[in-house]
C-alpha cells in the first residue's frame, strides 16, 4: 500500500508539474505577443510623430515664405510710392522755377518798359 500511495502522490506530482509547465509556457507566449503589440504600437506612435513634426515644418517653412513675400511686396510698394513723390515733388519744383522765372521776366520786361516810357522814347 506504501507504494500505491506514493506512485499516487509521484503522478499527481508529475500532472501538475506537466500542467503547471504548460501554464507557463502560454503565460510566456502571452507576454511576448503582448510586448510585440506594445512595441509595435509605439513603432507606429513615433511615425505618427515624425509624420506631425514633419507637417508642422513645413507650414512653418511655407508660413515663413509667405511672411518674406509679403514683406518683399510692401517694401516694393514703399519704394514705387517713394519714387512716386520724388516724381511729383520734382514736377512742383520745376514748375514753381519756370512761374518764378516767368514772373522775374515779367518785372524785367515792365522795368524795361517803364525805362524806356521814361526817357521820352
């Protein structure tokens, strides 16, 4: 009877030993799928990531050409209205010289006259 007790207690021993391995067998093969899973998510998060940072450059690349072109459009402005006045400021001063060289000619010409009244002629 000792040994039927203790062939008992040697197989009993053995089918837990047996399903207690194969416990942890699939245990294993849980973690590694799910670490599998987890690292391939975060593959995946960091693409996403590259993928916004590389958008976000972009719009800012494109925001920062769009600036400079605009700024280069307003100083091309600037500038033609400047030339503009410059224009309009030289026509007002030549115009101003030949009315005050017209008048000075004027005086000349009765100062001349009035001389020439004057002396009997």
């Amino acid at each position: 009877m000792k040994k039927v007790v203790l062939s008992l207690v040697l197989v009993a021993t053995l089918g837990l030993s047996i399903t207690s391995c194969r416990e942890t067998k699939e245990k294993k093969d849980e973690a590694v799928e799910n670490a599998t899973e987890t690292g391939n998510e975060a593959v995946e998060s960091a693409g996403e990531a590259i993928d916004k940072a590389i958008d976000a450059a972009g719009e800012a690349v494109d925001s920062t050409v769009n600036a400079a072109g605009e700024a280069l459009d307003n100083a091309v402005d600037a500038a033609e209205d400047a030339v503009d006045k410059a224009k309009d400021a030289g026509k007002d001063a030549v115009d101003k010289a030949k009315e005050a060289g017209k008048d000075a000619m004027d005086k000349a010409a009765d100062k001349v006259k009035e001389g020439h009244d004057g002396n009997g002629l």
